[in-house]
C-alpha cells in the first residue's frame, strides 16, 4: 500500500471521528483533502501539512460530545494525526 493510500485511510478514520464530534467543519476540511489526494497527491500533502502548528491548528483539536472529551476517540485520533503528519511529511 501506497502512502497515498495510508493517508487516505488514515484521513477517512479522522474525518469519522470528527463527525462522531459534530466537527463538521473539520471533517470536511480533512475529506476535501483526502479527495485530493487521488489526482493531486503533491499538493494535497501540501495543504495537509498546512493544517499543523500554531493556535486552532489540527494539533489543538480535543473530541467532545455534549460536554464530555471523547477520550478513546481523541486518543485514536491523536495516533492518526501522527501517522498522518510523517506519511504526508515523508
């Protein structure tokens, strides 16, 4: 499997978990990157890695549900951004 193909397994499990969230805009944020990656892939890492550092980055985002963090979810999510970041990095 390509890193293409990692990146956009890895965004499609992110863009559910956003949603699990109701971060929508977020999730199609992530999913309109993830499309690009299928004629784009240059520029699609590009904008991705885009998203990481500063304040109200994709590095600050916390999964909450009516008040409460979504620990698991966050805890996955984190791994994901990650592997997200040094597929798209590398």
């Amino acid at each position: 499997m390509s890193n293409r193909d990692d990146i956009q397994q890895a965004l499609g499990r992110m863009v559910d978990l956003l949603h699990q969230a109701q971060m929508t805009a977020w999730a199609g944020l992530l999913e309109e990157i993830r499309s690009e990656f299928l004629d784009r892939a240059d520029e699609a890492a590009i904008h991705l890695l885009s998203l990481y550092g500063g304040m109200g980055s994709l590095n600050d985002v916390v999964l909450f549900r009516d008040g409460q963090v979504l620990k698991a979810e966050t805890s996955e999510f984190d791994v994901l951004r990650t592997r997200v970041f040094e597929l798209a990095h590398g």
